[in-house]
C-alpha cells in the first residue's frame, strides 16, 4: 500500500471511528496496528483488489470493535 492509499484510508477510518464514538487516540492505535497487520496478510498475493485490502482491514478491525468494522465494512451503504 503507497502512502497516498493509506492517508486516505486512514482518513476515513477516523471519521468511520468517530462516528461510533471511539476516541481518537485509541481509533489512531486501532488504525495503525489494523492497516500493518492488513499488509502483512496481503504481501504475499500478487494482485490485490479494493475488496481483498477492505476485507482484510475490517477483520483486523474487528480484533478491537465490531462497530467500528461493521460501520467500515459497510461505509457506502450507510446513510
């Protein structure tokens, strides 16, 4: 994942955080460890979808808060 991928995401794994009231130091941890331990789960494939990359974050998410995954999982569907 390049820098610019992972600014965005995690810009928007903030705001998915501070929408189900997680502060934003313990979504920032949460955030961090998630993406490092999507990209470990991910280097070894060839070819990485959006979908491989969302579903890897989100289980990695759910580790500290279902919400948080859940409302992740689902951004574009939310309201």
């Amino acid at each position: 994942m390049n820098a610019i991928d992972e600014k965005s995401i995690t810009k928007n794994l903030k705001i998915d955080a501070k929408a189900v009231g997680i502060p934003i130091g313990a979504a920032e941890i949460f955030i961090e460890k998630s993406l490092k331990e999507a990209n470990k789960t991910l280097k070894s494939k060839k070819i990485i979808t959006e979908k491989d990359l969302e579903r890897a974050i989100a289980k990695e998410l759910k580790k500290y808060n279902a919400d948080f995954a859940y409302v992740y999982e689902n951004h574009d569907k939310i309201i």
